[in-house]
C-alpha cells in the first residue's frame, strides 16, 4: 500500500500551553473545553481571543489512534495557526516559538515512527526567525516550518524576510503556509465566512503577492505547500497571467505568473470533488500532497478515499499524491520506507509528552 504523508495537521502540546499559562497568555480549561488566547499570541483585534480546546489537540494517543484509523503513516504537526505571536514583540515572540517548538518535538519524539513537525518561528524579527529555524531543523529535527500568511498585517513579500527564504532554502527544508487574518474582515464575520470564504481566498492573495513579487524568482530552490488546496489560486491563475500581458503593474518578473506555480505544493483540502479533479488537472499530480487540517471540523476524514476519488490517474500518480510527493522534499524524512514495510501501529511510551 502507497505510504501517506498527511502535511497539514495540527497539534497544542501541553507543555506548550503550560508555557503559555505561565506567562499570563493562556486561560485554558480543558472541563470546559476552551481556552481564550493573549492578542499578542493570537494576532486578532481581541484583548483575548476565545477558541476551542477539546482532546483531539492535546491527546496524542487519540491522535495516533485517529491517524492510523485514517491511513496515515506520518503526520506532520504543527501549531494551530492562533499561535504564531507575530504581534508580541520580537523576544517575547522567539521565546514563545521556542517553547512551541520544544513541545512539538518532544511530542513527536513519543511515536517518531507515526509523527514529525513543523516549526514555527518569529518572522516579526528575520535575524531571530533564522536562528530559531536552524535551532528547530538542526537540532530538534523539525521537517519544515510553518508560516502564517502575513505578519501582523504585514505583507509576506516584505524584502527584509529574504533572509528567511534563503535559510529555507540553504537548509532544504519547506514552507507550510497557513492563512492567517483572513480576507475579509468585518464583511465575513457572519455564517463562520470568516474561514469558509476568508481562508481559501486570503491564501491565493499572498501567493499571488509572493509571486509578483519575484520571491519565487529570487529563491528557485523554495518549496512552498499551500494549505486548503491553495484556496482560489488555481482558479484565478489564467486571470494573473492575462493581467501580465496587458497590465503595466503586474510587469514585474520574467515569466507569467502561472510558470512559478512548479515552485508550490496544494493539498488536497478542497472539499469538492470537482474542484480537486480540476486542481490536480491544472498544476499536475506532482504538486498535490495529503493534507487533513485534522483536529478541526473543517478538516477531512479519508485522506486514501479523497485521492482514490480523483479522476483519470493512475497508481503512480495516485501514490505521488498520497506520499512520492512530499518525499521529494522532505529531505529530513530518513526512515519512510522502514515505516511503509513495518506499519506505525505501535502503542506509545507511557510517559507524558
């Protein structure tokens, strides 16, 4: 059986959250299954920012349960995207990306044979998110780091992160982007299109900005993973590349934008059939990775049935998605055909994480 990279699943260690707590940025309550979060750890308007806390987020046995339920032989976790503490000042924000990356690895270190993570890191300080991102890869062994998609507000096609990009790229490690501050604002705050409509399209804004802005063109070695199928990238890609034919704004890089399409990874969270058939049709099987954004509710429960639902591939194509893909960038990931032959179904070590 092909093996299965889930990219997109996220984990809130409680050694995270008591590091939180300790600073005075966390009330969470697991009876009541909610924590509200300090503004400068969650970025929104709010003082406190109220979300959901239930076991599936901190219990890593029901985790491994969940995955190996799913088909998934490796997971990888990183932090909700409430905790990226881009609006703490740049210590406060280091430390705090360096307890989550502690956790997480402490975490994965658990059941290595099932889970690894993404880090995170303070791109409000460039200089301090190079040092936590060599911290995290070269010594707790994180596969990537996950970013949100703007910083504090702040465009993600800012200059001063380019020496950013270039320790991704130097280190060979990719880029999860996950949207964060939606697209949208008041206008969708209504029927929950804060997520449904805001994250997919907020998505597609910064990687349209990304690529305008020849950050692909200056870094060709960035690997860079979309979350939620890259939300309406796909879609409007033919609307980007005309633009730079007939806009004088958009002449800012040497080729259309839809050649630097082959620099990003979508996963497949789409939630329509239809549209992931036309995904995969558009950029090719060899830029389509399993993504769940398990725990959540808007996440998928079939990862092995969503790819076997795609029209007109065949098992290499179907296997390339499940998992070929993600290896041929996960450079880390030294012991995948060990876990194909053996499974991951064994219980983890007592001991809390």
């Amino acid at each position: 059986m092909p093996l299965c990279i889930d990219c997109h699943a996220h984990f809130l260690p409680d050694a995270f959250v008591a590091a939180l707590r300790r600073r005075g940025l966390i009330d969470a309550r697991k009876d009541a299954r909610v924590l509200d979060l300090d503004r400068s750890v969650c970025g929104y308007a709010a003082e406190r920012s109220r979300l959901p806390y239930f076991p599936l987020l901190y219990d890593l046995d029901a985790r491994a349960a969940l995955a190996a339920e799913q088909g998934i032989d490796r997971q990888i976790l990183c932090l909700p995207p409430f905790y990226f503490a881009y609006g703490a000042e740049p210590e406060l924000g280091a430390a705090i990306c360096r307890a989550g990356n502690d956790a997480l690895a402490a975490a994965a270190a658990r059941a290595p044979q099932r889970f690894a993570t993404f880090a995170t890191v303070p791109l409000q300080s460039p200089r301090a998110a190079v040092v936590e991102l060599r911290r995290a890869v070269e010594q707790l062994g994180c596969w990537g780091v996950e970013i949100g998609s703007s910083v504090a507000g702040a465009p993600l096609d800012d200059p001063a992160l380019d020496p950013f990009w270039s320790a991704c790229c130097t280190l060979g490690v990719p880029v999860f982007m996950h949207p964060h501050h939606e697209l949208g604002g008041t206008r969708a705050g209504a029927y929950y299109l804060g997520n449904l409509f805001g994250n997919p399209s907020e998505t597609a804004l910064i990687a349209a900005r990304l690529i305008f802005a020849g950050v692909f063109e200056r870094f060709p070695q960035l690997t860079m993973i979309l979350a939620h199928g890259g939300g309406t990238l796909a879609a409007i890609a033919g609307r980007l590349d005309h633009g730079y034919r007939v806009r004088p704004e958009t002449k800012t890089i040497p080729k259309p934008p839809s050649a630097y399409l082959a620099q990003l990874y979508f996963d497949i969270v789409t939630h329509d059939d239809a549209l992931l058939a036309y995904l995969v049709e558009r950029v090719g099987p060899g830029r389509v990775v399993v993504g769940t954004d398990r725990p959540f509710d808007m996440g998928i429960d079939d990862p092995r049935g969503t790819v076997a639902n795609i029209p007109g591939l065949d098992a290499a194509a179907r296997a390339a998605i499940l998992g070929g893909n993600a290896r041929s960038f996960l450079t880390r990931a030294r012991d995948l055909d060990e876990v194909a032959q053996r499974g991951s179904s064994a219980p983890l070590p007592a001991h809390a994480p």
